[in-house]
C-alpha cells in the first residue's frame, strides 16, 4: 500500500477481539495536530472524575467546539486555563504507558507519538479501563460521533458508523495528517485504529493515503469474517 506515496506513515489496528497489528514505513515519531485534542479531553475527564466535580457550562462548551469542530482556541484554553499548561498532558501519557508520546511544551500540535500509543488512548476511551469513569467515556465517545461534517473523513471512509477526531498541519516537511477513532462495519465488527502521516506533499495526499489505508483494513477484516 504505502509503495505508492512517497509519504511516512504508521497504522495501528485493535479488533474486538483484542488483536493488534501495527505497521509503519519509519522509527521515527509523529506530530499529532489535532488528534491530540483527544488526550486533552480524556486529561480534563480524568480530573473531574477523580475530583469528582462536574464539567462547568464553558468546559463543556469547550470540548464541544474542539472535539466537533476542532477549534484550535478551545483546545488552547482548556490546557491553558484547566489543565496547567502544554506540558500537563505528560501526566495522562504516563498514566496510560504511552512511552513514546512526548507532550510539547510551546506547540501542542507538535505533541510527538506513535500509532500505537494513540491505540493506547483510544483502548481507555472505547475499552475497560480504570482511567476514565464509564459517564466519561460515554460523554467523549458521544463527541468523536457527532463530527461536524466538514471533519467526517478519512477513517469513516466505508464504515457504517464512526468515532473519530482527524488533525492535519503543514510544515517544511510537508503536510502532516491524522485520523484516529472507532471504526464499525455493520455485523458487529468493530475495530480501533490510527494511522499517522507526515511528509505529505499536499493535505489531499495525506487524506487519500489515510482512507486507502482504512479501505484496505475493512476489506481484510470484512473477509476474514467470511
């Protein structure tokens, strides 16, 4: 699949059955954009559940606008004015062994992780996990389903029903784009997946190389259910 795009990626795939398969075309980590809105909305959760307080109307106005529209300057003051700065994603990252994300502390989009780790995340969202309260993962899986329609590609690409936040941006390199979430194919077949890009020659590259690569997936685990 990637001998056609002259751009890096990685993907990571769980099924419902707890199988992983991760591949990547380089050692090297990924800038997330905005799929790192993910781990702040999973962080602020994280902190009412264990204060055991309630989101405020602004909070949930918040991450509202940041998960369903990906509005940068939501996610800029949830980290500023609730969480204690850039660097406090560290805290979720250790908390949820994702070893190699490294949180970025002047450029949040340039938070550094893998594929695998975003599975990681993704497993304490969807999965069993101590980390957010069963309310919690209800409230974010609910925002990752309503993507304002401007959002609703990539990995929705073929599925029935998806969870899911994209992140794109550009640099000398090229662009960057990410897609990560909760595929479902109809028959009860589900999975999670993120697959990274970078060094895109444009957005549309990136986005193109994204939902081949998730066609590919839905036809394999299409047929090895036949």
């Amino acid at each position: 699949m990637g001998q056609e795009y002259t751009s890096q990626y990685s993907i990571a795939i769980l099924n419902a059955d707890g199988q992983e398969v991760s591949y990547t075309t380089t050692d090297s980590t990924f800038s997330t954009a905005s799929i790192v809105k993910v781990s702040i909305a999973a962080q602020l959760l994280h902190n009412n559940g264990t204060t055991q307080t309630t989101l405020s109307t602004t909070q949930a106005n918040l991450l509202t606008a940041m998960i369903e529209n990906s509005d940068n300057d939501a996610a800029t003051s949830l980290l500023t004015n609730d969480l204690g700065g850039y660097s406090s994603l560290s805290s979720t990252y250790q908390a949820l062994d994702m070893n190699d994300t490294t949180a970025n502390a002047d450029a949040w989009g340039y938070t550094q992780t893998t594929a695998e780790d975003q599975i990681k995340l993704l497993s304490t969202i969807f999965g069993t996990a101590d980390y957010l309260t069963t309310n919690s993962q209800d409230y974010l899986q609910s925002l990752m389903n309503t993507i304002s329609a401007d959002q609703a590609w990539c990995i929705s690409q073929g599925a029935t029903n998806y969870y899911l936040k994209n992140g794109w941006l550009q640099d000398e390199d090229g662009w960057m784009v990410n897609s990560i979430g909760k595929v479902e194919l109809g028959d009860d077949e589900s999975y999670l997946i993120a697959i990274l890009t970078k060094e895109n020659t444009t957005f549309e590259e990136g986005q193109t190389l994204i939902e081949a690569l998730t066609e590919q997936t839905n036809s394999v685990l299409s047929s090895s259910d036949k």
